[in-house]
C-alpha cells in the first residue's frame, strides 16, 4: 500500500504543477485553445485533484498543503473571471 501512496502523493503534484502551468500559460495560449477550452481544462484536472487529495486522506497520507489548493482555485476562479469578461 505504501508504492500505492506514494503514487497518489505523486500524482497530486504532477497535477497542481499541470494546473500551475496552465493558469501561467494559459493568459496567451500558444496552441490555439480558445481561454473558454483552457478554463475546462482547469476545472477537469482541479477535479481529479480534489479526487486525489480525498483519496489522500482516506490513507492518511500527506497530500498537498492547503494553502496551495487555495492559491490554486483562487487562481482559476480568476483566470475564469478575465476569460469570460476578457
């Protein structure tokens, strides 16, 4: 069970570092997404990181601290602001 921890801790940071690119990058995407198709992406890949950090929690396990999933919403719930009035 521990490899299986450590791979949901893994997996946690690989997503809040893709959500962390994404609000970085997204204010001038370079492939051509529309900011609406960014800010789906964002709320799809923050879901599954709520389903992790729960997940997380029911084995004990450390996930990522809560003032960077704070900074993390605070931070698509802006990007979503200037998308939809940008």
């Amino acid at each position: 069970m521990g490899q299986a921890r450590g791979e949901r801790v893994e997996a946690a940071q690989t997503l809040a570092e893709q959500i962390e690119a994404l609000l970085k990058s997204g204010s001038q995407p370079a492939d051509g997404r529309s900011a609406k198709e960014i800010v789906s992406e964002l709320t799809e890949k923050y879901g599954r990181l709520e389903e992790q950090q729960h997940e997380l929690t029911e084995f004990d396990a450390i996930g990522l601290d809560e003032e960077r999933l704070v900074t993390l919403q605070k931070g698509i719930q802006r990007f979503a602001a200037l998308a939809r009035f940008g």
